[in-house]
C-alpha cells in the first residue's frame, strides 16, 4: 500500500537511491538531510514531522566515519543514539511507524555461521558499532512493540557516496598491486538492492528486527576486491593481507554476516550479479 515517507539522511548514500527505489514502489518520499534536518535536535526532527506528517520515518541519518568515532565518540553518539532516540520519540508522539538502518557492527563477529535478526546484539567492538547498537536498544525503549523495525545491514556500496567498489576500481586502475584484508567475513550489498528489500519490509509490515543484505555471501573483502578487478577486466594483482597489518583505528567484525532469510529469494540478488550491474551502469554515465 501507498505510504507517505519521510527518509531522514536522504543526501547519504543509502538515501539517494532509497528515495529513488521507493518512489519507483509507489510511496511518496519527502527526503530530508543537514542541514535542514538535523536529527540531534528535537525541535529540528518535530518540526520536520508536523509539516511532512509521515505516516513511516525510515531513519538513514548517521555518522558513519567508523575510524573516527574512535576520537569523536561524542558526535557519534549524539547522532547515532541519542539522535535515533528523538526520532523515535516524535514518532511516537505523532504515530508515526520507524524504519531505522543498523549494522552488523551492533555485533562482536564471532559466529561464523552468521547472525540471524533475533540474535541478542552486543558486545560492540568499536566506538561507532557501540553508537548503533545503543541507538537500537533506545529505539526500543522508546516505542512501543509493533511500532518500529529496527533494520541491520552490511558493506554498502552505491552512486553517491565513499566505498569500497569505487576505492578499488580506482586502485586497480593506478597500481600494479592491491592488498586487501582477507580475514573479515560479510556479504556486499547495493545501496538499491537494499532499498527494493526494505521497501517490501515497509509493504509486509515487518516490524522488530530484520536483517536486509546480498546475497551469495560470506566472503572476505578480498573476495569482493578480487571480483571488482576481474570484473573491470584489470590486470591488478590482488593480494590477501590480515587486518592487524592494515592498522586501522577502529575493530571491525571478524564474522559479521547478516543472514537474511526472512526476506523473498526474489529480492535478495546474488552479491556478485548485483556487482555486475552496478559496474555495467557505471560505465555508461
Ligand atoms: N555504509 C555502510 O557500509 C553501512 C553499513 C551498515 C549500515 N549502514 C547504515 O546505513 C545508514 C545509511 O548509511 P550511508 O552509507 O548511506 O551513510 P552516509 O552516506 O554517511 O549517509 C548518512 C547521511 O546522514 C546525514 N547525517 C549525519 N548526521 C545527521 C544529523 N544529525 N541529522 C540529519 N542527517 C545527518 C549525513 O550528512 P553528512 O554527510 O553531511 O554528515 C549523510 O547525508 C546508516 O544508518 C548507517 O549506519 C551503513
């Protein structure tokens, strides 16, 4: 059924071709971003719900700089739990049904045969997976059962924003080598395959906790950075490497899949074919 939507991160990468995809599934979209929107502030997120009296907020704002939450832990949570829990609470105030985007960084990635939605969250390895999952747990305090879906993803990819299909593809192009970190286990997913797979979550329904993600998986980022190349039909040598040697400020999950059984066979693409798709629509831009 037709549903009014306000899509808050709506200039994110994510928001982008949501807007787009649930446009194409017949809901009226109302996207909505900084510095208009900034869901930190109450009166901001009120504001935004009176005026667009969303019948469903789907919640794609964030800070998502995973290795700089580690020193801005504050603006993190500010955002991503404390912001959550407004839009949460003015949902409620207005009716309002939330959609909200999670992670599979909520979970510490030690299960390797991957996370099922009504897994229990936490402990979080990171300052940024403990941001979300603290989002989450005040998200369902917040409202009531029934009246909110809290949805986890994973690997993100898409048009317009920072990601690992692009950083690759432009490597590939500049070096005679790449290494990539072959020790963390999840499943790639398109910005628009996501989309199409929370848009018949919003049409079923769904409420609680579900996971949306590719298909086809797990695999390791070197996996992904190895078919990226191949793909692009470079002669790039991908090379395995551990995530110690890489150093990054933030822990990521080792095991973090995100098993999404719950969503039809239809909507959830092989990782790869989808990969295909979105390389082939890159090179007629
Ligand atoms: N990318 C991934 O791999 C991944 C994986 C799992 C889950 N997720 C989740 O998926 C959702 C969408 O992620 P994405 O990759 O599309 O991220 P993104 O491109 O960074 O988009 C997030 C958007 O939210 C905006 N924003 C930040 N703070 C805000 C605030 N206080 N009020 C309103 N808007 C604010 C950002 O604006 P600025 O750019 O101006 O800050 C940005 O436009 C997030 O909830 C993220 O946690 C992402």
């Amino acid at each position: 059924m037709k549903k009014r939507l306000l899509l808050t991160g709506g200039l994110g990468m994510f928001g982008r071709d949501a807007a787009a995809i649930f446009r194409e599934s017949g809901h009226e979209v109302v996207p909505a971003d900084l510095p208009d929107l900034d869901i930190s502030e109450k009166r901001s997120v009120r504001r935004w719900l009176e005026d667009v009296r969303p019948e469903v907020v789907v919640n794609a704002a964030a800070y998502t700089n995973v290795d700089g939450a580690e020193t801005e832990r504050d603006a993190a949570f500010r955002v991503n739990a404390r912001g959550a829990e407004t839009v949460a609470k003015v949902c409620r105030e207005r009716g309002a049904f939330l959609v909200h985007l999670s992670t599979d960084y909520v979970f510490p990635g030690e299960k390797k045969e991957g996370y099922l939605p009504g897994d229990e969250a936490g402990p979080a390895i990171s300052a940024y997976g403990e941001s979300k999952l603290e989002g989450e747990r005040r998200i369902a305090a917040a409202l009531p059962p029934g009246r909110f879906l809290i949805c986890r993803t994973q690997w993100l990819y898409g048009r317009n924003g920072k990601n690992f299909v692009d950083t690759i593809a432009r490597l590939a192009a500049e070096r005679e080598f790449i290494e990539i970190v072959d020790d963390q286990w999840g499943v790639p997913t398109w910005t628009k395959d996501l989309a199409g797979q929370l848009s018949w979550l919003i049409e079923s329904g769904a409420s609680g906790f579900a996971h949306a993600a590719g298909g086809g998986g797990p695999v390791t980022w070197f996996d992904f950075g190895r078919e990226i190349v191949e793909l692009l039909g470079s002669k790039c040598d991908v090379r395995p490497m551990t995530s110690e040697m890489l150093e990054r400020p933030a822990k990521r999950p080792r095991y973090g899949w995100l098993r999404n059984e719950s969503i039809p066979g239809s909507l959830v693409r092989h990782w790869k074919e989808s990969l295909s798709t979105y390389l082939e629509e890159g090179k007629s831009e």
